[in-house]
C-alpha cells in the first residue's frame, strides 16, 4: 500500500502526518527540523511513501534540497 507524507514546518520542529491510499491517517509523529533528521524518519521501511507534500515557505527549499 502507497502511503504519502505531509510535514507541517515550523521553526522548533516538523509535525508529520503519514496518510494511506485511502486517506486514513496511518502515524502522526514530530521530528526536529533539519532534513538529515527529517529524511531519517520517513525513510521507516514500514511506510512505502509515494509522495511527500511540502508546504510553501521560506523552509521550503532548504528542506527541498537537503531532502533531495
């Protein structure tokens, strides 16, 4: 089953919401905000991630290209 990720970015941390292909929410968990951390939770083998939603914002590319 595809799962996608959404993380909500803020200056302290990073919420994250994994959903499922049926948009039931799988996990919400928190992670700091650097993308090595950010990167070493989502890349859980238990999620098969699809896709991963970055909102729009002055973080956003900086997570875009760390996770990249």
């Amino acid at each position: 089953m595809k799962h996608y990720a959404g993380p909500d970015v803020s200056l302290k941390e990073t919420l994250i919401c994994i959903v499922d292909e049926t948009g039931s929410i799988c996990r919400e968990m928190k992670a700091p905000i650097h993308p090595e951390d950010l990167a070493r939770v989502l890349q859980d083998p238990a999620w098969r991630l699809a896709r991963l939603g970055l909102e729009a914002g002055p973080l956003s590319q900086w997570l875009f290209s760390g996770l990249a």
